[in-house]
C-alpha cells in the first residue's frame, strides 16, 4: 500500500471539505492538517513528501468528522489569531474575529499618547483578546479582564502571559461591574448583543459551538449596554473612554442610550462589510 504523504493528505482533504460545500476549503484543509502534524507552515512545504504515520491519520480522519459536522476550524485547532497574535480558545470563549478588531483599532486612533501608564478594563473579556491586544500596544498600562465565567478568565489569563502581557494584567470574576471599584481610563468590552429571539437562526457553526453567555443580549440585544453605560460615571476617570463592539443595526439604539448616561459619541467605527460595528464615546 502507497504511503500517503502530507501533500496527499492534504489534497484529499481540501478536495473533501469542498465537496462538503466549505467555502473556505483551501485554508481549513491547511490549518487542520498543520494542526494534526504539530508542524510549522513552513516544514510542510519544505517536506511534502513525508509519510503520515498510522497516528496522525487517525487523528487526520477524528479532525475531519469534526470539521463536516460544521465545528469551526478554530476550535477544532484551538486557537485562533487576533490582531497577530494567537489566542488559546475553550468552551467558554467566544472565536476572535477580523471585526472585533476595529475596537483595537478605534481605541488606539483616540489615545493621544501610548506610554501613558493607563488603567483600562475589558468586560467580557472571553479570551482576552481586546485586553492582550491593547496591552501589546500601550507597554506602559495595566488591565483587568471581567468575565462571569470562570473558564473564560482562565483562558485570558493563560493568553495574557503566552502574549508577554501577563505582568500587567488582572483578571476577576464579576457579573459586569456588580464586583469592581476605582476607576478606569479606559474601558472596552465585545458584549453579548444577540437579541434573544435571533439566536436560533445564527449560523450552525455559532448557533452550535459558540458560547450562549458570550451571545445572549436579551429581548433587544442590549441589555449589557444598558448595564455597561449606566455605570460609566461609576467606573471612569473623567474624560474617560468606553469602546464598544455592537451588532450591524445598534448604532442608532447607542447614541440614544449615551445621551441618556452624559456620554459623547467620538466616533462610530464601520467593519470590513461597511456596518457599524463599533462605538467609541467619552465621559464628560
């Protein structure tokens, strides 16, 4: 019997998932049979030719069940990058995604100087993404990630130090603010902001595999904002920044409810699809 190499391997994988009807085919083919090898992307294309071993094609075949059960590749890999950086997923984490990325952004496009000793706080930090994000890139501020999951803040915990952050951050188990006192100069938070009733016409592979806590916005999808900006004056130094993700049709509900708390809407940051996908307001 023919051995069959890493380049077969992945051949019949790519040609596997794309009859399956995965769009993305090429890349999770790759991604997956790095994953499986514990190889770099580039010792497979240096050695393409190397046999499998009967263990990784065990593994292969267990990872590609996973896969055409619709399991995102990232979970099934177990991590995922965000703003290049790689991040350890769990049960209880959200997956990172491109879009989030604009609260990284938005907040750095406001700070006047980044080797201010800031104090930030991301509620709902899941994997600790926008705080292991900011904290690489203010190297003078120290952060706390607040999560209502225990396995979550073990996770942000355990990437903030994969990501030499780990010195300058905090993690504590609070449902939003109810445990934390002081105040911060900076707050961000990726909030649950699904309305309730949506949740069951998600995609699978979300609807499936991604967290109800981390989704779950209730009956209008803001009941965390409510709770986020109605404790603004509380929790932030005056002049103070709160950035937030929301969902495509939310920018309008968020300017209301800013008013309301004595926010100012700085900016509202669209994504890579051209929705609202990011609110930045000030404490005044």
């Amino acid at each position: 019997m023919t051995a069959l190499t890493r380049v077969q391997a992945l051949k019949n994988l790519r040609r596997t998932l794309s009859d399956a009807g995965f769009e993305t085919a090429a890349l999770d083919a790759r991604l997956m049979l790095l994953s499986v090898l514990g190889i770099p992307a580039m010792e497979l294309v240096a050695r393409p030719e190397v046999p499998l071993t009967a263990e990784e094609i065990r593994r292969l075949e267990a990872t590609t069940r996973r896969r055409l059960g619709h399991e995102p590749v990232a979970r099934i890999v177990g991590e995922r990058e965000f703003w290049g950086l790689p991040f350890a997923l769990s049960p209880e984490t959200l997956v990172p995604r491109p879009d989030t990325e604009t609260v990284v952004e938005t907040t750095l496009a406001l700070l006047p100087d980044r080797q201010a000793p800031l104090l930030m706080a991301d509620f709902g930090t899941g994997s600790g993404c926008l705080l292991v994000a900011l904290l690489h890139e203010l190297p003078r501020a120290t952060g706390l990630g607040v999560d209502l999951s225990p396995g979550a803040l073990r996770t942000a915990r355990g990437n903030a130090w994969r990501n030499g952050v780990g010195e300058r951050s905090l993690f504590a188990l609070s449902h939003w603010a109810d445990a934390i006192a002081g105040r911060f100069d900076l707050i961000v938070s990726n909030p649950p902001y699904i309305a309730s009733p949506v949740i069951p016409t998600l995609d699978r592979e979300v609807r499936e595999h991604d967290p109800l806590l981390a989704l779950d916005g209730g009956p209008d999808g803001l009941a965390p904002y409510r709770v986020l900006l109605g404790d603004a004056e509380r929790l932030l130094v005056p002049g103070g920044l709160l950035v937030v993700e929301i969902g495509f049709d939310q920018a309008e509900a968020l300017r209301s409810l800013a008013a309301i708390h004595a926010l100012d809407i700085l900016k509202v940051t669209h994504d890579l699809s051209d929705n609202p996908r990011c609110v930045a307001m000030r404490r005044t």
